[in-house]
C-alpha cells in the first residue's frame, strides 16, 4: 500500500470528512452494560431531537433489537456484506421511538467476525455518511481487531467498566490494546518506525519503563516528531462510565482509572458518570423494552441525563 492509500485509509479510520458523528461504546468484557448504555443514550440523544443511528456490532452476540424493544429485523449488516442488500441505508429499521432507528448486527458469527479492513473501511465510511446526526456503535466484548478498530475510528470512544477487578483488568488490558493499535497507525502516518526502534533500543535496560516514558524518550532524539506524536496521542482520549455502583468507592474508581491511565500511558480520559445499580434494569430486560421508556421514574434517568450532557460537551 502506498503513502497516499495508507493516509486516505487513516484519514477514514479517524474519521475525517463525516457527516454524522460515531460514537463507539466498548469495555473488555461481557456483561457490563455495553448494551444498556448504547441503548439508552441513543434514546436520550433521540428524545433531544437528534437523529440518532444505533448500530449493533457485538457481531456473533447481537441483542441491541431487544434492548429497543423491536424483533429481530430482518435485514442485518451480514446481508450488506455478503452482498444480499446492496444499498445500506436499506439496512435501516425504524425503532418506536422517534428519530431513533436501528441497524442490525450478524445474528450468526461467521464472516462479520472476520470482517476485512476493506469492509470495514467501507462501513465505516457508510455509517459516516448515514442521514444522522449521532451514529452510536455497541461493540462486541474482547480486544478483537475488529473492535478496536471501529473503538479508534469513533469520534468518541466510550467504555463501560464495572467496579469489580475482573472489569477493572479487563479494562486496562483494552485500553492497553487501543493505545498500542493507535500507535501503529500514527508510526505509519507520521513514518516514525525507525525513531520508535531507536527510542526502544536506548531504553533496553528498563523493562519497568511505560509509553509515556517511550514517548519521552522520543521527544528526546526528535523534539519536532515527539511534539507530533504527542499531538496525536492527546486526541485518544476515552470516556469512562462506572456502571452498577453501589457507594462512594465504586464511583471513586472512575478517578483512580483515570489517573492510572494518565500516569501509564499519558492519556487524558474524561469520567462522564457513573449508573447506579437499579433493579429497574434488569426489569426492563426481561420485558423486552428499553429501561428510560418502561422507567422514566428510574434513578438512572438523571444518571445517563447528566452521562449524554457531559459527551455533548454541555454543561
Ligand atoms: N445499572 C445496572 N443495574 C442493575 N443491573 C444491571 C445494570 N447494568 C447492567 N445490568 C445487568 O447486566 C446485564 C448485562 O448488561 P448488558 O448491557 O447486556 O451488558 P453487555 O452489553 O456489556 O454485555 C443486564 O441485562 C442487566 O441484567
Ligand atoms: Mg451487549
């Protein structure tokens, strides 16, 4: 692949030239609250009037359709890519709430969960050009290339941790695989492979060294691509959510994160809120219907309000 390819596809990948926003929301593992998150602050964002676009990517695990309170639609992202649809806004299902529809993950894992870098460019790049103004994306669990890749290429990338160290290193070790994806693609952007080998060599003899430490390093042998470099770090910058907490502690944890995070890898990472653990959530699950419909009552009600205000930037 040539420069100019390599920059067009980082040019996609990081979502220039869009016309709605991605909103990507992730977590190293199952059963955290991707779903409910992604569900309900499309729903919030929709009840504000935005044209939202939720997409289900937890390719092979797809619920989203449930946690909407629709059947499972009929057409799904697999029929875009077998070629069975070929027009993708086909793949569209209104939800019953306005302004809000759906797009369907694969109901079966094969194909999607191998998904080429050329299909999902072009996903990518059909879900940017979507007649929306929000497209929220459920990522699937693991650190698979997949999910991280849709994870970067988002304008925002949200992860949902809750406070038990299973979440909590699970957590890490997805951040740890962004960052280190990320990095590819900025060496290859700014084609600072040799510079990178040079800063990793010099500090052989300090196995306890961090990225931030790397990146210092960097700067050190080339002030002008360190400051670069930096640049593009900076704009990787994750929104956490605490989710289920039960006291203090548990929402302290968003603050311990972030400051790991900070300290080990330079990162700056925005703790959006936390969602209280509430019964109302796994009533609304069995009945099928989304929780701020079944519960506009609920606790979490003021949590994901305050949760979508801090991601719209409003204060
Ligand atoms: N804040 C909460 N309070 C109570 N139960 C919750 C809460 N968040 C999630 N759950 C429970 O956890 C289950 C998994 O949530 P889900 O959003 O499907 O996770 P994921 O998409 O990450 O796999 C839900 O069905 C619900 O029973
Ligand atoms: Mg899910």
């Amino acid at each position: 692949m040539n420069l100019s390819q390599q920059l067009q596809d980082n040019n996609t990948l990081l979502g220039q030239s869009r016309r709605c926003k991605i909103w990507a929301v992730g977590g190293g593992k199952g059963g955290v609250g991707k779903s409910l998150v992604t569900a309900n602050t499309s729903i919030c964002l929709a009840l504000m009037g935005y044209k939202v676009v939720t997409v289900d990517l937890d390719l092979g695990g797809a619920n989203m359709h449930t946690c909407l309170g629709i059947p499972i639609p009929e057409k799904t992202l697999s029929d875009y890519i077998s070629k069975k649809v070929s027009n993708f806004s086909d793949l569209l299902v209104q939800t019953p709430v306005k302004n809000l529809s759906i797009i369907s993950g694969a109901q079966d894992e094969l194909g999607i969960a191998n998904l080429k870098q050329m299909h999902k460019n072009k996903i990518l790049s059909k879900l940017g050009s979507l007649d929306a103004d929000y497209v929220l994306l459920d990522l699937g669990a693991g650190t698979t290339f997949n999910t991280l890749d849709f994870f970067i290429s988002a304008d925002k990338g949200v992860l949902v941790i809750l406070p038990e160290p299973t979440s909590i290193e699970n957590t890490y070790r997805f951040i740890k695989s962004v960052y280190h994806r990320r990095l590819k693609m900025i060496e290859e952007l700014l084609d600072i492979q040799p510079l990178i080998n040079q800063a990793m060599n010099a500090k052989i003899n300090t196995p306890q060294s961090t990225p931030v430490d790397l990146v210092k390093k960097i700067s050190e042998l080339n002030p002008e691509m360190g400051q670069k470099l930096r640049a593009e770090i900076g704009k990787f910058k994750p929104q956490i959510i605490i989710n289920q907490i039960r006291n203090q502690q548990d929402i302290d944890i968003g603050f311990s994160i972030q400051s790991v995070c900070k300290r080990y890898f330079g990162i700056d990472m925005d703790y959006v809120g936390y969602l209280d653990y509430d019964s109302s959530v796994w009533q609304s699950v069995k009945k099928r219907k989304p929780l701020l419909m079944e519960f506009p009552n609920s606790r979490l009600v003021n949590n994901f309000d305050r949760i979508v205000h801090k991601l719209l930037e409003i204060n």
